[in-house]
C-alpha cells in the first residue's frame, strides 16, 4: 500500500515537472524552445487529477485499515484479559460447596472430637488454609457479612425475612452462606436471613 502510494507520488511529480509546474504546484515559466500544445496540457491535468485522486483513495484504504488493525488489536487484548480473569469462574463456581463442606466440618466438631482427633482436625484446617490461598491467587475474594450489616441485594441474597425485636427492617439477622466475588465480578451472593421489622 505505501509502496504504491510512494509510486503515485514519484508520477504526479514528474508530470507537474511536465507540465510545468514546481514540487508545490506553482507555475513556473517555460523553457525556450518548448512546444507544448493545449491539448497535451489538458491531457497532463487529467493525468495529474486521476493519480491524485487514486493516491487519496489509497491513503483512505490505508488509514481504514490501520484504523481497523488497531480496533483489532484493542480486542483482542481485552478479551485475551477478560479470558485471564473471568475464563476459569465455572471451575470456581464448582469449588465453592468444598470450601462450604471444610468450614460446616470445622463449625461443627467440639472439643472432645479435636483433642481425641489432634492431627485429623489440623489436616482440615490445613486443607482450609490452603484452599482460601489458591482462591486469593485467582482473585477470588469471600463476601462475608455479619448480624447487623445492612442487606445489599448486589452481593446479598435473601433466604427469609422475619420481624426480630431491636431491629430495622433490611438487618441482616441470620448468615447462612458466605458469598465470594471473582474480581469485580459476583460469583456467588452470601446467603443471609434479613429482618421485616417495621422502622419505629
């Protein structure tokens, strides 16, 4: 494209050259002996004018298509980072019962279980441990709320509403599920009981 365009070029200034025109385009006055007729010149101008306007519309094909090459490029790099960030939420969507199975394991046991059970408890603490890390590492990040908060239906889901004493209508009374963001993005709402107290 530009090989062409640097081609037309070198053809336009040769018949302004002819012509009797500068690099500019100005008239300038012609040589002794020259016998250029009227109809040359006319011919020359028409020249002149369609490789004028084909260099125009090669540099507007040119222009487009780097115009276009570089749309091109925007997207692809942002879809390649919305695949980096977001390609792997199915996979960690499906993970989230085992990080709900480890904590329910850890809620539960008492205290005769841990000191009869010392090294079965500390591998799934361990386990824990380990599993919020490698969530951390993938920006996944746990929504977890508590009694009193005020419920917010962007990263809240509301399982049960019930009027509670000494609350406002939209408390948070009860937590059932830790929610998780992936990002800037809701990969699961927590789970919460909120309060239909009337405001006072």
């Amino acid at each position: 494209m530009t090989k062409q365009q640097d081609d037309i070029d070198s053809q336009i200034e040769e018949l302004l050259a002819q012509e009797g025109y500068g690099e500019a385009g100005e008239a300038i006055a012609p040589e002794a002996g020259e016998g250029e007729t009227v109809t040359d010149s006319a011919d020359l101008r028409d020249e002149l004018e369609a490789l004028r306007a084909e260099r125009d519309q090669f540099r507007d094909r040119f222009m487009r298509a780097l115009a276009d090459a570089e749309n091109a490029r925007k997207r692809s790099e942002r879809d390649r980072k919305e695949a980096e960030n977001y390609g792997g939420s199915k996979l960690s969507r499906d993970m989230l019962p085992v990080y709900d199975n480890l904590k329910r394991a850890l809620e539960v046991v008492t205290d005769e279980q841990r000191a009869a059970n010392p090294a079965l408890l500390e591998g799934i603490e361990l386990t824990m441990r380990e599993l919020i890390s490698v969530f951390a590492k993938h920006g996944i990040e746990a929504i977890a709320p508590e009694v009193g908060d005020r419920f917010d239906p962007k990263i809240h889901q509301a399982m049960f509403e019930a009027p509670v004493p000494n609350t406002r209508a939209g408390d948070i009374i009860q937590v059932m599920n830790t929610g998780f963001m992936l990002h800037d993005r809701l990969l699961r709402a927590a789970q919460v009981g909120v309060s239909s107290t009337p405001k006072s």
